[in-house]
C-alpha cells in the first residue's frame, strides 16, 4: 500500500470517528430532553439539577468534534464531497450543542416553578409537543447517519405539527393563567419552557438542512440574499413591493 492510499484511509478513518461522535452526541441530548419532560412533568427538582449539571458534558463533546473538524479541514485539506462533509458536521455540531442548551434551559425554568401545580391541559400538551420534538431531533440525526436526503428534506414540514402545538400550548396558558396576577411568573416560565422545546425542533430542522448540503451540496434559499440580488439585476425598481 502507497503513502497516498495510507494516507486517504487514514483520513476516511477519521471522518467515521467524526460522524461517530456527533450521533454520540446527539444521542446524549435526545436522552436529556427525554428525561427533561419526566423532570418537568413531575417536578422532580433532583433530577433537574442532574440534568443542568450534565450539560457540561455535552459542552466538552462539542469542543472535542470541533476541535477534530478543525483539525482535518487544516491537516488534510479535503474536496468536494469529503469537504462538504466536515462543514456539514463542523455547522451540525452548533445546533446540536445549542438545543442541549434549551434542555438546561427547560430545566431551570422547572426549578423556578418547583412546587407549582401544573393543570392537566398543559400537561397534556407539553407530553405531545416533547414527543414530537424528540421525534424530529432523533430522524435528523437517522437522515445523517443514513445519509437520507429525502428524510432531511421531510423534517421542515413536521415542524409544522410542532409550530401548530406551541401555538395551541400558548393560547391555554392564556386561559388557565387569565386573571391570576399572582402567578404571572409561572405562566411567563412555562411560555419559555415551550418555547424552548419549539427551538429545538427549529434546530433539529436545521440539522436536516446541513444535510442535505453534505450529501448534495443544496443551500437553502436565503430571502434577503436573494431580495438583494434581485435589486442588483434591477428586477425591482424603487418602490416596487418585493415579496419576503
């Protein structure tokens, strides 16, 4: 075996350590937010102090993939496809990292409504809309393992559900704290706490997103680029209305 071969297997070695500790990682904040909903749902405040503890280890995993992404863009210079790759997971990572943030953020708004009762209606909702976030999170990470364009592709309209589930969630916090002055700061907490759930699946979409650039280098459409481009080419004239 040559040097060149040597040293190509080598780096293929080391992309699959790469894509190995991302899943690992994504695996470590799909059991967090899993055990976050059982901490949140029964207020169980240990478990919540676990959790935020915890997180400082999904923070050192990041570093590390980040720090192994830097490392093969420097030393190996990749092309093409093998380039996409490290970008996609080097971009992955960060979403990833920041929706183990939100799960610590869910945990610390349990730990400012310890002792609270939560009414059924709302309970019910935050079983749906976690399952449903755990649901995208874990297909995102299935599209990268399995390199599913398609799946990536189909996690923007399940979002949908997620969106339709934090509007619904909102309008009954409204209806059960109506009035209640006195416990404004329950309700100010539970409407973060499900919005930090919806960000996740914003994240999770996101993932899809680097996806589908690594395994076919699509970009998502970016409107104000494109509205400037369009001004550029003078498609528009002053005044016009562009569309968003």
């Amino acid at each position: 075996m040559n040097v060149a071969t040597e040293i190509r297997k080598t780096f293929h070695h080391e992309l699959d350590e790469m894509r190995d500790d991302i899943v690992r990682l994504a695996g470590m904040v799909t059991e967090a937010l899993a055990a976050a909903t059982a901490a949140l749902l029964d207020g169980d405040l240990q478990a919540a102090e676990r959790l935020i503890a915890g997180d400082d280890e999904i923070d050192e995993l990041s570093l590390i993939i980040e720090e192994h992404c830097f490392r093969l863009l420097a030393l190996q210079q990749p092309m093409a496809a093998d380039l996409r790759q490290v970008v996609a997971a080097l971009r992955m990572v960060a979403e990833i990292e920041r929706s183990g943030d939100l799960v610590c953020n869910i945990m610390k708004a349990a730990r400012r409504m310890y002792g609270k009762p939560l009414d059924p209606r709302l309970r019910g909702l935050l079983e749906r809309m976690s399952q449903q976030v755990h649901r995208i999170f874990r297909l995102a990470i299935d599209s990268y393992v399995d390199r599913n364009e398609g799946l990536a592709a189909a996690l923007d309209d399940m979002d949908d559900d997620v969106d339709e589930l934090h509007a619904d969630y909102i309008r009954t916090i409204f209806e059960v704290h109506e009035g209640a002055r006195s416990d404004l700061q329950s309700a100010v907490q539970l409407a973060l706490v499900g919005r930090y759930y919806e960000r996740i699946a914003d994240h999770a979409v996101n993932v899809g997103e680097k996806v589908r650039y690594m395994v076919s280098g699509w970009v998502p459409e970016h409107t104000g680029a494109a509205r400037l481009a369009a001004k550029r080419a003078g498609a528009f004239k002053e005044g016009d209305e562009i569309p968003e």
